[in-house]
C-alpha cells in the first residue's frame, strides 16, 4: 500500500487470515483507513458470512471513525458520491 498511494483494497473474503492474526490486521487497517472497504462481493450467496465478517470487523476496531471510515465514508469518497456519511 506504501508503494501505490492510489491503490484501495477491501475486506472481503480476509476472515480466516484477520482470524489469524487479528493484530496485525488491526494496525493494518488503522494505518490505512483511508484506504480500505467493507467489501462483500466475495462472499455473494452466503449473507451468514458477510454477517460474521462484520461482526468481526466491529469487534477489532474500537474506535467508531475508522469503523465509519471503512463501512461507509471511503466508499463515497471513492466514487466520488456527495453527501453526508453516515
């Protein structure tokens, strides 16, 4: 991620590696939550799993802004969507 400043990633189908290593994923995503998704697309057809991933990911991250950051604000300012983020 350092060496490509415009690159994004996201979270989807990461459970059994954040399960793993839940620290390192922690810093992971702190360090980079400006960059990172609640991605989903790979978990389409199994809603239990999306579920237990955001489960998980509201369990790591303490803190409510990189939580809104990754759930929802970075979304927007990806695409480019005005408005207020929830």
């Amino acid at each position: 991620m350092d060496g490509c400043p415009n690159c994004y990633t996201d979270l989807s189908s990461l459970m059994p590696a954040m399960e793993r290593d839940p620290d390192a994923y922690r810093h992971f995503i702190i360090d980079y939550q400006d960059r990172i998704l609640f991605g989903s697309d790979a978990l389409i057809g199994w809603p239990e799993h999306v579920a237990a991933t955001l489960d998980f990911v509201n369990r790591l991250l303490e803190g409510e802004e990189v939580l809104a950051k990754v759930m929802n604000r970075n979304f927007l300012t990806f695409h480019r969507i005005s408005g207020r983020a929830q």
